[in-house]
C-alpha cells in the first residue's frame, strides 16, 4: 500500500511538470516571431500607431509571464500581440 501511495504521487508530481511546459515552445517561438514583427513595424514607421502599442504591452506582458513559466498565457499574448503589429503595419 505504501509503494502504491508513493507511485501514485510521483505520477501526479510528473504529470504537474509536464503540463507546465506544455507551452514552452510554443511561447519562446511566438515572442521570437512577434518581436522580430515589432522591429519591422518600427523600422517601416509604424510606431506611433495604437495597435503597435498594444501589441508592445502585450508583448511585454508575455515576456513575464514566460519568466514565472506561465507558458499557455504567454503564448496567447503574442498570438495576440501578432494579430494588432498586423493591424498596426496595415494603418489601422
């Protein structure tokens, strides 16, 4: 019984690190993409636009969230932050 309790919580405490760096991958490759973006925008003049700086705050909001590995909501911020350095280079 003690070595099925004992299994039974290296299981949980595995399963626990697994889902935390799900989106690891995913975060590092969208902020990559989204800040290369970013400088693009920039250089074109694009920013002084109010969806560069939303994608600028959000970016920058993912960036701390990757470093207290808060991967998925990460990700998610730089998808996001993609979608408004689009709008911004598109004058909107």
């Amino acid at each position: 019984m003690k070595n099925f309790t004992l299994l039974t919580l290296l299981v949980v405490l595995v399963s626990g690190c697994a889902g935390k760096t799900a989106y690891r991958d995913s975060c590092a490759n969208q902020l990559d993409a989204a800040w290369r973006e970013l400088d693009i925008a920039k250089a074109e003049g694009f920013a002084g636009t109010v969806s560069y700086s939303k994608a600028l705050s959000l970016l920058t909001g993912a960036k701390t969230q990757q470093q207290f590995e808060a991967f998925e909501g990460c990700s998610a911020k730089a998808q996001k932050a993609r979608f408004y350095i689009r709008e911004s280079r598109a004058g909107r």
